[in-house]
C-alpha cells in the first residue's frame, strides 16, 4: 500500500524505535544479531484499521437479533449497556481486542458507553493494539435508560477528564476521541460544545444517517438532517470521522466534501440491521474519505476485518455494478483509509520506512492458484490464514497465538461477565424477535 500500490519481495527491517527502517530486497544485508522472522512464501500486509467498532457490545453477540435501529437499541443495547459495570465493561473489551488483533487488526476506533471508560483503555493498553475510543455522550433521548443519561455539563466533564488521563499514552498508542453517540441522543449544546474541542484539535467520532427511519425522526424532532445540523454548527471537519452515512442526500454529499470529513462503511452491520447499502463508489469519486469497520458484535457477530473487506465488495457490486470497486480500492478502505480517519495516515497503513511497524503476515497457500494478491486478500482471505502480528514493531500474534492476552481466560471471564450482567439487566434474551 505504498504511493505506488507496489506488491515488492522485500526484507522488512523494523528499528527499535518501533518504526520501519527500511525495505531490502531479499538476502540483502541485516543488521548482526537481529531478531528474524520468516515469512517466505507468505504475504506481509500494513495491520488492518477498523474507522468504526463498539467493543463495549462484544459480550452482546447474539443477544439483540431481529431487529432496526432504533428498537435494536432501545429494547436491546441501551439497556445491556446501561447494565455494564468496569468488570463486565473490561472483560467485553479484551474479548473483542483477541478477536481483532488475531485476525490482524492492529489499530481500532471505538466508541465505548456512558460509564466506566477507563476500562476500555486499560484493556487496549494490555493488549498491545493501536486504539484511539472515547465516552459515549448522551445527554437526552426518548428510549434512553436513566443510567446512560448525563448532564451536558457531566458529560463533558468526564470526557475532558478521560482525555487528560489518557490521549497520547502508551508512547501515542492511545488517542482520546470525543464520541456523541447520535444525533437523537445529544442535545444542541453539547455538540456545539464538542464542535469548540474539535476545533481546538480534538478529534471526533459519531453516527450519522444510518438508517431510514433514524433520518425520518431525525428530521421530523430537528427540522433538518443529522449531517445538516452537523455543518451548521461546525462539527463537520477533518478531525470526524461518520459511521454508516448510508443514506446521505445530495446537500449532505457536499457538505462532506467542502468539510473534509471522513466516513466509516460497516457492511455487515448496515445489511444485518437492514439499513441499507451505503453510496461509497459515489463518496469515493467526490473526493471523500472512506474507512472501514465491523460496528460491534451485536450487530455484525463478527469483528474480523476480512469479513468486512468481503462484504464491501459484495455490496458495491451488487449497489454500483461489478468492479465499481476494484480489490486495490476495497484494501485501500481497511488500511490507509482508515489511517486518514484516525488522522494517522503518516503512521500507520502502509509498509515504508518511516512509519510504525504495524505489520501482518499471512499465509495465502490455501487460496493457490490465484490472481491478483490485493484480490486473493479482499476475496479469499479468512482470520485464519493471520500467522503473526506486530504492533509497534512488538510480536502480539504468533504462530496464530495471541501473546498479549490469555485468550482461555479472557473467554472464561466474558462468559461470567456476560451472566452477571444479564441478571443486572433484566432482560428475557430468549424473546428474540421484536415483531
């Protein structure tokens, strides 16, 4: 994924310092005594960056089906996540960072819940992944718990807290985000408020236009669209980062245009909530930003990035025509896209000297004879085919085995957590469908 879109045999040599030194063709010189690790006959891959997840939801899986948006949250999510406390919030965040980094996800933009955020860094900074998250704001609502209820002014509170405690922890591995949940949970004020850090150099991340019936009550409460008010009070910018936006009209396209703003597709999750397909030929010819993400397990079950490459371009073709996207394209979305989301595009996302050594190896022998290798990865690729994992130049996957966590024993605890809470919650999980 360099500026050239290069597949090169190389000797990628990684600097203490965590960086990428250089690039050596093979059985170049190496430095004496340093560590190596084989990967012939394999494929090395900048770590995939998911622009959108909910790891406070991967102890959901399988507990809110059958449902649109706004029941799926009202019935199911605020609810389960009205019912964390820091324990159960930990143990969903390192079930779903084994998940991720194991099947070569390295850097991640997450959107937590209302309360005990802490927990959710703590968690990434054990796990050794590159994590940028925040505190979901919610300030109003119809439908919403009273826990996952605050005050504008508690809100903000702890989230300048958590920023301050937080953002550039880790050597920078940890970024804070300010993250109002949507629109038909944050007041006016608040997100004006939010606009004002944003401005001052924060970085954002909120939902947007996801969903028909959404962007009906959005306009028939407000007036106007999400992405409208959005410009209109100053939100939109190079530091926000949409989720979904599957259903943007023409005023929205360029609003996002004339902002800078980026986008977050999350296939899986806008065909299992039966939002809709997402207009992402159309953005990516107007000049915006495009990421992507698996949203949360409660919604998409998986957290895989190779799941989400699939489907992206499945649902192209399928919305735009055979090749509307080609697999340069569609790999662009899960690395250097979401790089440019995460306003780490000189990091992270491609192999070239300078940047983190966020790197993946894979082995693609069970998908030979093939084609093109950016088609073997977008089409063909699977979690399992992840052999090892590098963050910051560490060794956190290898041999297929996660090092960083011990993945029984993150298994053992989220299905405790998961118990404890369901009792907290209340809620009969058996009654499935919301018709």
């Amino acid at each position: 994924m360099n500026p050239s879109r290069e597949v090169v045999r190389a000797e990628v040599l990684v600097g203490p310092d965590g960086r990428i030194q250089a690039l050596v063709p093979p059985g170049g010189p190496l430095p004496s005594g340093a560590r190596c690790i084989d990967a012939a006959g394999r494929v090395m891959i900048p770590g995939l960056i998911q622009a959108h997840l909910h790891l406070c939801q991967t102890l959901f899986r399988g507990l809110a089906e059958e449902r649109t948006l706004l029941a799926w949250l009202r019935e199911r999510i605020w609810p389960l996540e009205a019912a964390h406390d820091a324990s159960s919030l930990g143990a969903s965040a390192r079930l779903g960072i084994a998940e991720l980094l194991r099947s070569g996800t390295t850097t991640i933009l997450d959107m937590g819940t209302v309360h005990h955020t802490d927990a959710l860094f703590m968690a990434a900074e054990q796990s050794g992944i590159r994590y940028t998250g925040g505190q979901a704001l919610m300030d109003r609502g119809v439908g919403v718990p009273r826990g996952l209820l605050q005050t504008t002014d508690e809100a903000l509170a702890e989230s300048d807290r958590l920023r301050e405690t937080w953002d550039g922890r880790a050597d920078g591995r940890l970024r804070y985000a300010y993250t109002p949940r949507f629109i038909l949970s944050c007041s006016e004020p608040l997100l004006r408020a939010v606009a004002a850090r944003a401005h001052a150099g924060a970085r954002v991340h909120t939902h947007a236009a996801e969903q028909r019936e959404e962007v009906a009550a959005v306009r028939a409460e407000l007036g106007r669209g999400d992405i409208e008010l959005f410009d209109d009070i100053g939100l939109l910018g190079p530091w926000l980062t949409l989720a979904h936006a599957v259903w943007p009209n023409e005023d929205d396209l360029e609003r996002l245009v004339r902002g800078g703003t980026h986008v977050t597709h999350c296939p899986a999750s806008n065909l299992k909530l039966g939002s809709g397909l997402a207009p992402i030929r159309e953005l990516l010819d107007r000049g915006v930003n495009v990421a992507l993400g698996a949203d949360g397990a409660a919604c998409s079950n998986r957290l895989d990035g190779w799941s989400q490459l699939w489907l992206a371009g499945l649902v192209a073709s399928v919305r735009d025509g055979p090749g509307a996207l080609d697999a340069r394209a569609l790999f662009e979305l899960a690395t250097l896209g979401g790089a440019r989301a995460l306003g780490l595009e000189g990091n992270v996302g491609s192999i070239e000297p300078g940047k983190r050594a966020d790197l993946v190896i894979l082995d693609l022998a069970g998908w030979e004879p093939n084609g093109d290798v950016y088609t073997a990865l977008v089409y063909s690729a699977r979690a399992d085919d992840v052999c090892t994992v590098l963050v910051d130049g560490r060794v956190v996957v290898q041999d297929r085995r996660l090092l960083t966590l011990d993945e029984s024993a993150v298994r053992t605890e989220a299905t405790a957590q998961r118990d404890a809470l369901l009792t907290r919650a209340g809620l009969d999980t058996r009654a499935q469908t919301a018709r």
